[in-house]
C-alpha cells in the first residue's frame, strides 16, 4: 500500500491519477472526504497537523511507501508565510510516524526554490541550495533533516525538486492560466518579464516524475523539469498566436526584475535515468489549455 498526501492539490490529484492506473492500492490522508475518489481509494479524514491522529493512523495500517505532497501553497503568499514552519513540523512527523510504523520508502516534494537561483542551471548534485525565500529554507531544511533520519534509519528517501508545473486543475493566478485569461480579455494585461527563462513542465509529467521516484533505485534528490529553458517572450507568443490575440500591449509594459534570476532550468539527466521522460513537450502542452 501506498499513502498519499496533498491529493487533491494542482500535482497530487495527477499523482493519484498515476497510481491508479498503475494499480496500486493506495491510501489519501485528507481533510475532507472526496465522493468523487474512486472506491478503491482508501481516505483517512485528518488534519496533518494533528500530529498524534497521524500518528496512530499510519499504525498497523501497512503501508510500506509514502509521497507526501501536502504542502502550503497559495498563490502569492506561501513565499514567506509562517505556515511553512507549521508544515516543516507536520512533515517531520508525518514521516517520523510512517517510519516508525514500518515505512520503507519515502519520496517527498520539494521545490527549485532551495537552489540558489544565481546559478541558473541547476544540478542536483552540483548547484548550491541557498534559498531566498522562507519557502524554500523551509523545503530545503527538511530536505536536510530527513536526510539524515531516514539514513540513519536505513529508509530510502527520494526527494523531487519540482520546478514549474503548469496544465489543467492550476491556480489561475499563476502565470500561464494569468496569460491565457488575459490575452482572453478575461483580465487586464500585467507587466512580465519578457526576457527571462523557466522550467516549464506538463504537470502529468511531473506527476509521473513523482511516481517513478518510487523505485528502489531512486535515492536522494531529483530535479523534476523538461531541462529545457524557455523565453517567457516565446510563452506569450505561443499563447498569442494559439488564440490569435495581439501581444503588442505586453511588449509595451515589460517588467525587467533585478530580484527574479534570467534563467532558472533543472537538468534532468538523474531523473531519466530512472526510466522516466515527458510524454508532452511545451506546445503540444499547452495547445490543449488554448
């Protein structure tokens, strides 16, 4: 059996999705409920912050593998919010108490926010994690703590630094839903900057990412990225022309941001080793947004 966190979540309904059809019996621990699961779909109803219900819960449940997902993540205001202090501590205990209970493998989400972002490029193994939010300290210092508990645990733990993940079920806050929307005249256009790349990846794929991270051969971190940088210019011409709109008004408001990196890609060379590579590349994903 397989418990889940952060089912419901923009990637942790993918990852579900993922699981299932790997037909595997997997376990959700959740706040409320879902009618829409399917039956097979075991719900434990809880608070991940209540850490003595999770503690007896993951009890004699079986379980011999977790991906935590669960995170606080609104749009905007995770960056620097408390709660990440609040969710270091439940994740501690969370997987403290599925080691406890006989766990064996544990793949957690992380972000590429605990890179530094001076680098650019980023490698797992290479690239200095120094974070310039309370977000990714908060990411990176559980990285750094479960490491060393599940090593001294002998508990395989694979780690996946997720970089932007974008398709359906994503907040429309975001950038490319925010693109979309506006080029729509849904909502005013915003000023971006036009010359910077990113790390864009289909959110199956990144769901998929997660679930190959259940190998036994998945140990330590992995960048969960296409590897290929992409123009934010050339994301809104693509959006532009796919809903044959006039660009002309970004081109006049471009924001140039000292406090943002140019280039932000994660090489992925560790993660396809694993077996895994995306079904999607960047048009063909976002052709089915448009």
């Amino acid at each position: 059996m397989i418990v889940l966190t952060g089912s419901t979540g923009f990637i942790g309904r993918h990852v579900l999705d993922q699981l299932l059809i790997s037909g595997e019996k997997v376990c959700v621990l959740l706040r409320q409920r879902q009618e829409k699961f399917p039956k097979q779909v075991e719900q434990i109803v809880l608070d991940l912050m209540d850490y003595s219900k999770v503690t007896s819960s993951l009890k004699g449940l079986g379980a011999r593998k977790l991906i935590h997902m669960a995170w606080y993540a609104e749009h905007g205001k995770y960056w620097e919010s408390e709660k990440n202090l609040d969710w270091v501590m439940a994740s501690l205990n969370l997987i403290q108490s599925f080691v406890v209970a006989g766990g064996e493998k544990v793949v957690v989400a992380g972000s590429s926010a605990e890179y530094d972002w001076d680098y650019g490029y980023c490698r797992e193994d290479e690239t200095p994690l120094s974070p310039r939010t309370l977000y990714g300290i908060s990411k990176q210092s559980t990285f750094n703590i479960l490491t060393r508990y599940c090593m001294n645990m002998s508990v395989d733990l694979a780690w996946g630094r997720i970089f932007i993940p974008y398709g359906t079920g994503e907040c429309e806050a975001r950038l490319i839903p925010s693109l979309i929307r506006s080029l729509k005249n849904e909502v005013e256009p915003f000023s971006v900057n036009l010359r910077a790349y990113r790390d864009f990846l289909r959110v199956e794929d990144a769901a998929r990412a997660i679930v190959h991270l259940l190998s036994p051969d998945a140990k330590g971190a992995y960048n969960i990225s296409s590897g290929t940088p992409l123009r934010l210019l050339e994301v809104l011409r693509m959006i532009g022309s796919g809903l044959d709109s006039d660009i002309s008004g970004y081109l006049a408001m471009e924001r140039i941001s000292s406090n943002e990196p140019l280039l932000l890609v994660g090489e992925n060379q560790k993660l396809r080793a694993l077996g895994w590579k995306p079904d999607y590349d960047f048009a063909t994903g976002l052709e089915e947004l448009l």
